[in-house]
C-alpha cells in the first residue's frame, strides 16, 4: 500500500474529507470551498511548514487549490536542488 511505503520515509497526515470516512456522511456544505478550508484548516493547525499535497480526483484537485492559497519556499534552494534525484524511464 503507498501510504504505508511512504509512511517509512514521512511522516503521514491523512484528512477525511466531509461526507468520507469516518466524518459525518451528509454535511451541509460539500462545495470545493469548504474542502479546501478544511485542509487549510489542518495545515494551519498542525503548523506545517511546506507540507506535500497528495489527493485523487476531488482530493487532488482540493490539493492543488490548497496550495494556491500558500507560498512555500525551501530555506535554502540549494540544498533541496541537491537533494532531488532524477532518473531515466
């Protein structure tokens, strides 16, 4: 399973999204901006600095608006340069 691939390396933070999982299964507002509150909400409270937003479908797409709505640069552009690793398929 990826999450438990990933979960070796990462640390993991995995949000229910209104009407999914475990959270109430019919909220009033299902609309993409409440979606996206909620995981600002949770970037903001957990205080994470340059988090990775990874979703499918909807949640992909609430991730990349998320994203728009913060400007994460590295401390040191170098540094993450370096440490990116390419390759060839």
């Amino acid at each position: 399973m990826l999450t438990r691939d990933l979960s070796y390396r990462y640390r993991l933070i995995v949000v229910d999204q209104r009407g999914h999982g475990a959270l109430e299964r019919h909220p009033r507002d299902v609309s993409r901006a409440a979606y996206v509150a909620d995981v600002t909400a949770v970037v903001d409270h957990l205080a994470l600095r340059r988090p990775v937003l990874v979703g499918q479908s909807l949640d992909g797409h609430t991730a990349v608006l998320v994203s728009t709505r913060f400007v994460w640069f590295p401390i040191d552009m170098g540094e993450t340069l370096q440490d990116l690793s390419f390759r060839r398929l």
